[in-house]
C-alpha cells in the first residue's frame, strides 16, 4: 500500500517537474548530531530504588471509612424538628 502510494507521489512530482530524493546520510548525521543535545541523565531520588538496604518510611495503616456511621435505621420524627436540628445556629449581630 505504501508503495503503491509512494510511486503516486513520484509520479505526480515527476509530472510537475519536480524530483523528489530522500537523502538518508544527512538524515543520519542530523540525528546523530541532534543526539548529542539530550540532557544526560540524573538520578531524582537520593536512593536507590534496587537497594534492599535502603532506609524507607515506615507504613501505617489508616482506614478510609473510619469516619463513617451508619445512619439507618433512623427513627421518624416530624421534619421540622429534624431540620432544625441540622440547620446552622444564627450568628450574631455585631
């Protein structure tokens, strides 16, 4: 498929008069040459990740639903007494 569209191409280009050609030296030298800019690389972490022996922090065990309380059943009650209940208290003037 890539072939076939690629000898379109040169057939379209070589139509209009020009000549297409890939040049793969100056491609290579342009990468090699470019590879030479990449930054070199540096640990992040002060440790190393591999080291058995490394000091870690230790691990605690916190819940994520410790908060929770269950809410049901609830008893009935009128719902106003329940939403004056909940509402916040008014502040006061100053």
């Amino acid at each position: 498929m890539l072939t076939l569209s690629g000898a379109k191409f040169a057939a379209a280009s070589a139509a209009r008069g020009r000549h297409v050609r890939f040049n793969w030296p100056l491609l290579a030298a342009t990468a090699l040459i470019l590879s030479g800019c990449m930054p070199a690389t540096v640990p992040v972490a002060g440790a190393d990740p591999t080291d058995p022996a490394a000091k870690v922090a230790r691990v605690g065990y916190r819940s994520t639903i410790a908060p929770y309380t269950s809410r049901r059943p609830a008893a009935p009650a009128p719902w106003r007494e329940r939403n004056d209940s909940v509402t916040p208290q008014p502040k006061q003037d100053r």
